[in-house]
C-alpha cells in the first residue's frame, strides 16, 4: 500500500467510511452503531442469526437430523390423535403402549433404532387404523 505524500488524503480513503473494531463503540448515527450484536433483534428478524441445530446423537445416525424431525412428529402427532378419541382407558392405555414402540426418545442404542425402524410402518400402520389418519388440509 502506497501513502500519499504531504498528508494527502487518496479519493478511495475519502470515501471509505470508518467502521469501528468489534467491541469498540460506535458514535451514535454512524454506520456499525449496533457493535452489540442482535441484543434488540427480535427472534427470526433479518441479522438475527439462525439457531445451530444441536447435534444428532450416534444412535440416530441412520435417521439424520430431518429423519429424527420427521418421526418424532409423527408420534406426538398419533399420540395426541390417541387422547383425542372418545374410547376406554384400559383401549387408551394400550394404544399408548403400542405407540411408545414409535417414539425415538425411547430407543437407547443403535439396534433399538434399527430394530424400531424394521417394525415401524407396521406399528403405525396398525395404530392408524383404529385413530384415523391425520386431517388433510383444504387446497385452495
């Protein structure tokens, strides 16, 4: 980089605004103002920044992140069609029985995951057809 001589400001410098170093304060009014980051943003405004999916555990290798996301919607949405229907408790308490073989919180190892996974549509399916399927939004 070459300095000019006799204290002369370049055009390029003149025209590069100053932005302090992270953590310095900023003047109030001028660019970089905020140097404490997202403190006033509120949750999903832009610069805010995007939460870290947290890490998915060994055992739910084979499923993945969106897998994991998938199958446990899947059992709190048939868990919560199970309290939902008018039946007895003693029919109540076996669906829910039943439908803890879909929960992926339940399985402790990787062959629980496995072994879950070879038994899972057929768990689901048998429990869908005493709690109906999930309602199918309108199309518009």
């Amino acid at each position: 980089m070459v300095e000019p001589a006799d204290g002369e400001i370049t055009e390029a410098a003149a025209n590069h605004a100053y932005q302090p170093e992270f953590g310095e304060p900023a003047e109030p009014g001028e660019p970089g103002e905020s140097h404490e980051l997202f403190e006033s943003a509120e949750p999903g405004e832009p610069g805010e920044p995007a939460e870290a999916a947290p890490p998915v555990p060994e055992r739910y290798a084979r499923l993945g992140a969106e897998g994991l996301a998938r199958v446990r919607a899947r059992y709190a949405d048939l868990v919560a069609r199970i309290a939902a229907r008018e039946m007895e408790d003693d029919q109540r308490a076996e669906l829910v029985a039943r439908a803890g073989r879909l929960n992926p919180d339940a399985w402790a190892t990787a062959d629980e995951v496995a072994a879950a996974l070879e038994e899972y549509e057929t768990v689901f399916e048998s429990l869908r057809a005493v709690v109906g399927r999930q309602p199918r939004s309108r199309r518009l």
